[in-house]
C-alpha cells in the first residue's frame, strides 16, 4: 500500500457522515476527493492551496461531490483566520501532503516557516478525537530541511501535551523515502 494510501485509511477511522475536514494542500485534489466522499451532503469540506491550477483541478474533481466545499486560494498558513470559529475544534480531519504539485512548477514548494504555523494552527482547530496526517518529502530538494524541522516540531508539541500523540510510518532501509507522520487528538487536556 502506498503511504498516502495509508494516511486515508488511517483518517478514515474517525471521519464520519456530516464530519468537517480539510485538505491543506490541495494539489490535484486526491486527498480532497477522499475527504469529500466520506463527510458526504452533510459534511463540510476547506481546502488550501497557494496555486490557481490546484484549486481549479481541485474543483474539477470534486464537482458531482455534495458536501460544502470551501477550496480556498490561500496559504494554510492562514486556515484559522478562514474558517469559522464555530467550527473551531470541530474538525475531525486534517490532511497536509507537503513538497509541491506534481508535473507542475517545482519552485512552489511547502516551506517550514508557513507549514509549521499551519500544524500549530490544526492542532488547536482539531477536535477531540480528531487527526491530523503530514506526508514529508525528505528526498526532495528543500523537503530535506522541512522534513526534519516538522519531525522535531511535533515530537516536541506532543510530548508537552496529555491529548497528542504522534507516530511516524518510515518505510524500512529507504531514508529518501517519503515518511507519513500522524497525530492523534484525544479528549485529555494539556498538561500544566
Ligand atoms: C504534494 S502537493 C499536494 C497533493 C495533494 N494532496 C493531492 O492529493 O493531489 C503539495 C501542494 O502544496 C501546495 N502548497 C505550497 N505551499 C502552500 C501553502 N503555503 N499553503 C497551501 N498549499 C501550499 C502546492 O501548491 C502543492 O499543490
């Protein structure tokens, strides 16, 4: 199976029917159209890219889906400020894949700066009992750097917090390969 395969089924364990999720990085819309077809009609479905072709591929793909659909041209960086604070710790699932899109300009590219305000900002929007999964790309030009700075953000973040815990799929004797690194919300508050 391959990882990002296994970050759906993973994220699928707990989203639901009528479920809000969202996609950060919206690409061509695979892991968007994954989320979109578990919440269905009552869900509701954010995503973000910095790129107009992945929000317009992203729309072709999800067009007969019947969820609410916010694709939104904008920076995950800024996923607080765009979703309404009624939803605030209402998600049940957050999905980054990091690097760039693929057949596309390499140059734009996920950067550690703006993903890791973006993983600060899910962490707090997630609900209890909600996930959150990263693919990194530590073979990649500049995901070398964005991988180890994301790894060690959240072994930190969730060894300081009673309701994380995080856990990294490393396939085995490939250290360029891709790694999937997923977070679980629990209902445990944070530690004093
Ligand atoms: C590996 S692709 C995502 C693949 C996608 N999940 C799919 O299923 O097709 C990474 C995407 O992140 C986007 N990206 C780069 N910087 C971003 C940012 N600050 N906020 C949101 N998306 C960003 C890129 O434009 C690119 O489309």
């Amino acid at each position: 199976m391959r990882l990002t395969e296994i970050a759906q089924t993973w994220i699928a364990e707990v989203l639901e029917e009528g479920d809000i999720a969202v996609d950060a990085t919206l690409g061509n819309g695979f892991d968007a159209l994954f989320l979109a077809q578990r919440i269905g009609e009552n869900g509701h479905l954010f995503g973000f890219d910095v790129q107009a072709q992945a929000i317009s591929s992203s729309h072709d793909l999800l067009k007969s889906e019947p969820c609410q659909q916010s694709l939104l041209h904008i920076g995950h960086e800024q996923m607080k400020e765009y979703i309404p604070s009624s939803y605030h710790q209402n998600i049940k699932a957050i999905m980054f894949n990091l690097g760039w899109l693929p057949n596309s300009d390499k140059s734009i590219i996920t950067t550690p700066e703006t993903t890791l305000s973006a993983l600060s900002q899910s962490l707090e929007l997630l609900a209890p009992n909600g996930r959150l999964s990263v693919m990194v790309y530590p073979g990649h030009h500049g995901g070398d750097d964005e991988s180890k700075q994301v790894m060690h953000w959240l072994e930190q973040t969730c060894s300081n917090r009673q309701d994380l815990t995080y856990n990294a799929v490393i396939l085995p004797n490939r250290p360029t390969a891709p790694i999937l690194l997923q977070v679980n919300k629990s209902n445990c508050r944070e530690l004093p």
